[in-house]
C-alpha cells in the first residue's frame, strides 16, 4: 500500500498537517495532500482540523528515536488525528513501546497497513478522541459505531490476533532459520566441492605432467636406438651381404669392396670422433613443415538456470524455454553431468513413476540397478558443489526409495503451467492472470533458481517505463499509475528529471533513472494523460507469455490474442526497441507482433 492510500480515508475535516518527525526522512513526496492543504512545522498542541505526521525507526538518523516520538504524543489534543510511519519490518513492529503513551494520551488507532517502500514498512493512522470511537475494516472504512459492541471487538480481536500472530511469529523464526542453515550447507557444499574440484584437477594435471615427460623420454630414447641402428656397421654388412645374395654374378663381385670401404670408412670415422669427441654435434634439420591449428571456444557468464536431470517430456519441453535443459540417461548420466556441469541436478518423481521412459521403476524397488545409477549421479553431482533436488510432483508413497536419498532439498508440487498450453478464450483473463503470478512454469523454476542461487527466469519480465514527466502533476500521475500496477515496473526512465521529485518511486524499489533502459522490456509511458488500468502490464505480459512475441499491442480492428501485421505498440522487447526501426517495419523483419483487444481507457 501506499501512504497516500493510508491517509487520504482520513483527511475529512482536516485543514492542516503538522510535520513533527525529527529524522531526516521526508514524507512530503509520499504524501500527495489536496490542494489547500500543506505541512507545516510547530511546536503548539494539534487539535481539532490538524493531523500530525510521526516517525519512528530503527535508524534514528533517517526515521528519529523514540524520545521525539514520544514527546510529540504529548502535544495532542482531542479531536486531533495522527499518522504515524514506522521503518521496522511488520513483523518486529515495536508497537508496545508506543502503545502506554497512546492509551495515555486518548490516542485511538483507526487503521494500520503495510506500506510498500524500501525503508517505510508499516503505517497507522489514529485520533485523540474522549470516547471510543468505531474501527475500520480491512478496506479503511468505519464500522457501524456501537460503544459496548466496539469495545468487546477490539477485545476479542485483541487476544485472538495475539494468538495468531505469536504462532505464525514462531513459525517465521523457525523458517529463517531453517533457510539461513539450508543457505550455509549450501555454500559449505559448493565451496567444499569447489575446492575438491581444483585439488582433482591439480592431480590431474601433474599426472598428465608426469606421462608427457615420459613418453617424450621414451621418444627420444627410441629415436637415439634407430639413429644408432641405421649408422651401425653391423646394419649395412647385413645389406651388402642380402643385396650380395640377391644377384651373386654382380654382387658377388662388388661385395669384396664394399666391404673393405665400410671397414675403412668406419677406422677413419673412429679416429676423429675420439680427438673431438667433446665437438658439438651438428644441429637437427628444422621441419620445415607448417601445421595450423584452429580452435573454437565462446566463453560468457551464465545468464540461465542450467539443469540436468531426470525429467519428463513435458516438464523438459516446458523448462526449456527459461532454461538450459539436458536430460541424462541410464548409460550416459556421469558422462552429462561432468560436461554440462549444471547448476542443479533435478530428478522428478512422475519421471520415475510414469509408464514409459528410461528411469521407470527408479526408487519403487523393482529396478535395483537404476537406484545404484541414479545414486551415483547424486553422489557426482554433489561431489562437483551443485544441489541435487527431488521435485516430487506425486506422493512420495509412489516411489518410497527416492526419499532416502541424500538430497539438498524436496520441492513439492506441480512443476506449472506454460501459459503457452491455455486457451484464453476457454479459461478466460482471470486465469491467465493467476497462472502467470502464481502458478506458471516460470514461477516453479524460480522457485529452483533460487535454491541453487542462478539467475531466476521470472528477470525475464522486468519491464521498463519510458515517461516524461513535466511538472508535479505529471509526477504525480506517474507515480500513481506505476505503483498502482499488479506487475509493478522494474524501472522509470526519465529523459530530464532536474527539478523533479521522483523519490517515492525510488523507496518503493523502482529505479528511476536517465538513458537507455536496462529491463528486456519496454512500455512508453511518456503520454502521461492516458488512464491506465492496474491490470495493463499484467495483462500485457501474459500475452507476451503466451505468444512468445517481440511486441504486444493494440489494433484499430481491436485483434484480441492474435498475431497480426501491424500494431500500436503497448509493449516492445528492449532488443527490437535498440534497432531503432519503425514499428510498421518489424513485422516485414521477421519480429512477431501480437495483438491484444481493446485501446488503453482514456
């Protein structure tokens, strides 16, 4: 939520607003106040008409300490209201510090919500009031007023949210630090694997080392016994004797003085070698032979989740459109996982259970040789520093052995749906829309990513908001349209943002900035008079999703879930933006354009 949509249910009868916060946090920009309507600063009571503005924070610097926060509950007055925001996370509010000096004060609190920003999680909003006056529901609206029946609601809602949140509190704590002992095994695995994969290929390397210089000592050994050989007097009296042998009238004749040139060439050889025997000898003929030798390599940093393991083929089929997917078979499993060196070995228990396929019957007992296999790869794949998951989208009961494997962590559910397998016109926008959010195959592998800390494939849909705001009506429409959105936009790029108070984007973790976006999809926003629904980059992102297209728009003829030729483009792949090519071009260019009904609501 947004603070403007906190306070404005509030702002009846209110004619002025007193800043009483002491850090040097600003709450102006968040605030969006009617006209007529500006903050000041005072040290007088706040009374009837006046609300006062409070902060409090575990950075005294940033949201103030508790002593100025305190202090200026002192200075209310009945009739006065109060809003007050708090910098620590919703579920370590430190409200107990605040609230004796509330009930001492008649300070009532009318409504509390979570605020959407980096460092402001929580707000409330309260009244100096003589009686007790009625509570809001979950939507900000007052209850019918009824002085005993509010007073036994807030009690019996009292102790039973007490309950509630002391179980759900004790059950984060267990999570957090269930997640912080998973994270350092984790890191302890891949550095312990790491380090076990160097000292593997130092020793590798030695051995190999040492069987070079072998072999080329061996090499140079037996070219020192050929040499010796073909020069050896012995070699060349047993050609002149087989050549002698072979025609007896001429050789026979010619063997004589042969012979005795060989005895003579070898006692003249003899004499000078023993004089000069320290001479150096005569270099070897260069090679005058050229070889080229060409080698191929691309080396990048992994920009996708890689996985190898056991899957189906509609979960490979699936998964492979966000990541990078090798499936490994019985034979082949230790030979894949050395070379692909995946981020994340992954068996799925339905491929293990399934009627066909080369891992059936691994884990049930009926193939003891496939529960070895796939216990080695288990085994290599965690030697290597990478998590071995079981995705065990059926009961565990169907394949009891897969359970008592050592794996670093059990995924349970359904591996998702490709939005790419729905019918819109069969299921509709709604579940268009669920699916993309919460049950897409896209969400499953980020689920994945995250635990053997890859890049997570839901980055695919950062989009960027091209704007010109021109003055503060303008920023306010901005902000009001980006926060607005159920897919909130990653970025705000803003030609000239001098003078412009941008702020409340950036501490609801928008990054605004100037130049060229940096998300892989763009939406130009720069019309700022247009009304754009919440649902817009949804609705626009599930298209894209579905279609897998370059550019998703709207036509004149009002195209719903089509492809089409030409468009208005709502939303353009930051790659086809770069080109700087004119829309009405990108179709003749191969890029895919797909059309979703309807014009944006002016």
């Amino acid at each position: 939520m947004r603070l403007t949509d906190l306070l404005h249910p509030h702002l009846d009868d209110v004619t002025s607003v007193v800043d009483a916060t002491r850090g040097g946090l600003r709450l102006d920009p968040y605030l969006h106040l009617p006209p007529g309507v500006e903050p000041t600063r005072h040290e007088q009571p706040v009374g009837e008409g006046e609300l006062m503005l409070l902060c409090y924070g575990p950075d005294p610097a940033l949201h103030g300490d508790e002593a100025d926060c305190l202090a200026a509950l002192e200075r209310m007055r009945p009739g006065g209201r109060g809003l007050i925001v708090f910098g620590h996370p919703g579920t370590d509010l430190p409200y107990h510090r605040l609230l004796d000096a509330l009930v001492a004060h008649r300070c009532q609190v009318l409504h509390a919500a979570a605020l959407g920003y980096t460092h402001l999680h929580a707000g409330a909003v309260f009244a100096c009031t003589e009686e007790l006056l009625p509570p809001h529901d979950w939507f900000g609206h007052p209850l019918p007023a009824d002085g005993f029946a509010t007073a036994l609601r807030i009690a019996d809602e009292y102790v039973l949210a007490d309950f509630v949140s002391r179980s759900q509190r004790a059950r984060l704590i267990d999570l957090e630090r269930a997640a912080e002992e998973t994270a350092r095994a984790l890191e302890t695995a891949r550095e312990d694997g790491l380090a076990e994969r160097l000292a593997a290929a130092l020793r590798d390397k030695d051995q190999l080392s040492s069987a070079l210089r072998g072999a080329r000592e061996r090499t140079g050994v037996l070219e020192a016994r050929v040499a010796m050989l073909e020069g050896s007097t012995s070699l060349r009296v047993g050609k002149a004797l087989v050549s002698a042998a072979r025609s007896p009238k001429r050789g026979a004749a010619r063997l004589p003085g042969e012979l005795y040139g060989l005895w003579r060439h070898r006692k003249a050889k003899g004499r000078p070698a023993r004089a000069a025997s320290a001479a150096p000898a005569p270099e070897a003929a260069a090679d005058d032979r050229f070889y080229l030798s060409h080698r191929a390599l691309s080396v990048a940093p992994r920009d996708r989740l890689v996985i190898t393991g056991v899957l189906t083929d509609r979960t490979a089929a699936d998964f492979a459109a966000d990541a990078v997917v090798s499936r490994v078979l019985p034979h082949d499993g230790r030979l894949l996982v050395e070379r692909t060196d995946p981020d994340v070995f992954l068996v799925q228990l339905g491929a293990c259970t399934g009627e066909t396929g080369p891992w059936t019957l691994t884990g049930t007992g009926h193939a003891p040789d496939l529960d070895r296999r796939l216990a080695e790869l288990i085994s290599q794949a965690r030697g290597l520093g990478r998590a071995a998951v079981l995705w065990r989208d059926g009961p565990a009961s169907s394949a009891p052995g897969l359970s008592q494997l050592p794996w670093d962590a059990v995924l349970d559910g359904d591996t998702g749906t490709a939005l790419s397998r729905l019918d819109p016109v069969t299921d509709g926008r709604d579940r268009l829309r669920d699916v993309f959010q919460q049950d897409s195959t896209r969400v499953r592998l980020a689920r994945l990513a995250e635990l053997a800390g890859a890049p997570a494939p839901t980055a695919e849909r950062r989009v960027a908001v091209l704007a010109a705001p021109r003055n503060a009506t303008d920023v306010a429409r901005l902000v009001a349209q980006t926060l607005c959105q159920l897919h909130r936009p990653a970025e705000v790029v803003v030609a000239d943002p001098v003078g412009l108070d941008l702020g409340e984007l950036t501490a609801a973790s928008v990054t605004v900035h100037s130049g060229p976006p940096t998300a892989p999809w763009v939406a130009d926003w720069t019309d700022l008079t247009e009304d754009r629904p919440d649902t817009l980059l949804l609705d626009l992102l599930c298209a894209q999703e579905f279609s897998g297209a370059d550019a998703v728009g709207h036509t004149p003829a009002a195209d719903d879930y089509a492809f089409v030729p030409a468009l208005t483009p709502l939303l353009v792949r930051r790659s086809l933006l770069d080109t700087g090519t004119p829309p009405d071009t990108w179709s003749r260019a191969g890029h895919r354009l797909f059309a979703v009904r309807g014009k944006e609501p002016s």
